[in-house]
C-alpha cells in the first residue's frame, strides 16, 4: 500500500474545483494508494516523464512516484492541464 502526499498548489487546485469533481478526484486519491496496481494510470512523456496522470472525465490528476510514495503534484481540468 503506498503513502499518498498532495502538494500545497495541487491541494489549492482541489479546493477550487466543484464539489461534484472534488468527490471523483477523491476516488482517484484513494485509488492511488493501491499502487502500483492502479488501472489508468498513464505515463507522461516529454518534460514530464517520469510522471503519471489519472482522470476522470475532463479533469487530470498529476503524480510522481518515488519508492512507495505517491505524490499529487497538479489537479485540474484537462484545458491547459499540461501547459505548465
């Protein structure tokens, strides 16, 4: 079972997305923890490898995993989700 950590912004951009989103991206958080048997998990490639993203519907969760870490870097809705 891993240990999942939300930084301070990705903990922001929770706080700001609807309730009925924040209640699916916990469904996420809570999938997270059975890693690494999580299903749709996607690694990112690019400037981002070495990180994963989840979804759910329209919205992204952006992690990175280190031993049995799993760290929430950025949550929000996929429009300009990976500009930076």
């Amino acid at each position: 079972m891993a240990t999942v950590l939300i930084t301070a912004e990705a903990q922001r951009q929770y706080h700001g997305l609807p309730k009925v989103i924040r209640t699916r991206i916990e469904k996420l958080l809570a999938r997270l923890q059975r890693w690494p048997d999580v299903s749709g998990a996607k690694p990112l490639r690019g400037d981002l490898a070495g990180r994963y993203r989840m979804r759910s519907g329209d919205y992204r969760l952006q992690f990175q995993v280190v031993g049995d870490v799993v760290t929430v870097e950025k949550v929000g809705h996929r429009d300009g989700f990976y500009g930076g």
